[in-house]
C-alpha cells in the first residue's frame, strides 16, 4: 500500500530543489497548472514547462517532452491523467530527479512504485503549491 512520505522529507525535498519540470501545463492562466507553476517560479524555482502544443509559458521555454530536456531537473510535477503516468515516469527515470510529484487527483500505484524501486521520492494526490505554502509558506 502506498503512503506518502512525511512532512519532514516532503519539506527537505522543497528546500533542497531548484527545477521542477511542470509536466502537462497550460498556458491558460486560468488553469490549476499554470497557477501552480506561476507560485513555484515566485518561491524561486526555475521552472521548466513540458507541453507539446505550447511553445512558451510564464517567459520559459517549452519542451514537448522531459526527453528534450538537457538541464538537470530536481521535481517533475505531474499535470496529466492517471493512466499517462506510466509513461511520464519512464521519461522521468531518464531524466534521474530526486522526485515525481503526482497532483491532486492523480493517482498510479504501479508506475510510482517503479519509480520508488529506482530511488525516486513519490508524492501522490497532492498539490505542490498547498504543500509548499503549508510547509514552508
């Protein structure tokens, strides 16, 4: 059964990252990813948008996938369907973060335990925003 880890190691992940890949944003300022994304940048994070159908959002370049992606990344946040996990995570184990971050209502006990067996941290079902301002905040 999974279980999230606890505030004690979700704070230190935060404090220790620097780039978070914000995987399935909008470019919709009216859209929980891009609100999110937008209080990242604001806490200092750099962000690094992954869509296929934006070219650019909140003044950074967009990759169409965590593949194009050269720069070390730290967190991959998850914007997209349960059932596209899978193949987000595989992306993700090339790219080596410290952790994928699953958001509210997104939920894949299979994928995520792959990524766990690959030394990954695995947050799931919760927002990256209410966990920093929570924690940090």
């Amino acid at each position: 059964m999974f279980a999230n880890p606890g505030d004690t190691q979700i704070s230190s992940l935060l404090k220790n990252s620097t780039t978070i890949a914000v995987v399935g944003i909008s470019d919709n300022p009216e859209r929980d990813s891009y609100k999110v994304a937008e209080y990242l940048q604001k806490q200092g994070y750099k962000i690094i948008p992954i869509n296929p159908a934006i070219e650019e959002v909140l003044g950074e370049k967009a990759y169409s996938s965590l593949n194009q992606v050269s720069m070390p990344v730290d967190i991959v946040d998850v914007f997209r369907r349960s059932e596209k996990v899978p193949e987000v995570i595989k992306e993700a184990l090339r790219a080596k973060p410290k952790a994928i971050w699953l958001q509210l209502g997104v939920v894949n006990e299979e994928a995520s335990k792959q990524a766990i067996e690959k030394g990954l941290i695995v947050i799931m079902d919760r927002c990256i925003k209410i966990e920093h301002n929570r924690l940090l905040g």
